[in-house]
C-alpha cells in the first residue's frame, strides 16, 4: 500500500467486519479493535451487520470487491485469496483512472 500512496493512484482501502468474535453481530469497538489489533493505520475499518457489501445470500471470506468510483460499479468480485489478483485488479484500475483523468 505504501507504494500507492508514492504514486499517487488514490487507492483507499476499508475493510468490513460482517460478525464479531462470537460470530455474533459486529459493532463499531470491534472495529476499532480490529483496527488496532492488525495495525490497519492506513485502512478504514467498518461494521457491517446487515451484509451491505455481500453480493447475494452467501460470502466467503476474505471477500475482495473492488469499486470503480468514476462509474460506482463493481470491477471485481474474488471470495478467498490467491494472495495477489485483487491487488493487480485493484493497481490496473487506479492506473486507468489516473490516465483518464490526465494526471
């Protein structure tokens, strides 16, 4: 992440806790918690109780959606981690939407 912020590409990341640590509903101080707990300095972390972001009836976690903020859709969706397709999906669209805009 430290490398986008060098160039410049605007990327913010959040992360959405959808139960807390009982499986339960989560809450705004487990966010923070959680926040604290994994040194997310430079992320934004929510509770999502109602599943605004899950697409459909079910999730897997970890659950990568990226948004394209010129157009508010969804670019790409991956349940589970291979540990680098969503970050080159997210790098190639900041890097289109930076040309598009000229900077």
């Amino acid at each position: 992440m430290q490398s986008w912020l060098a160039q410049d590409l605007g990327i913010r990341w959040i992360t959405l806790l959808l139960d807390n640590q009982l499986e339960g509903p989560p809450d705004a101080g487990g966010a923070k918690i959680w926040k604290e707990q994994y040194g997310l300095a430079d992320v934004s972390v929510f509770a999502d109780p109602g599943f605004s972001m899950v697409p459909g009836s079910s999730v897997g976690t970890p659950q990568f959606t990226i948004i394209d903020p010129r157009t508010m859709t969804v670019t790409f969706l991956q349940e589970g981690t291979d540990g680098i397709s969503h970050i080159n999906a997210v790098e190639m669209l900041a890097q289109t939407n930076k040309a598009a805009a000229g900077n």
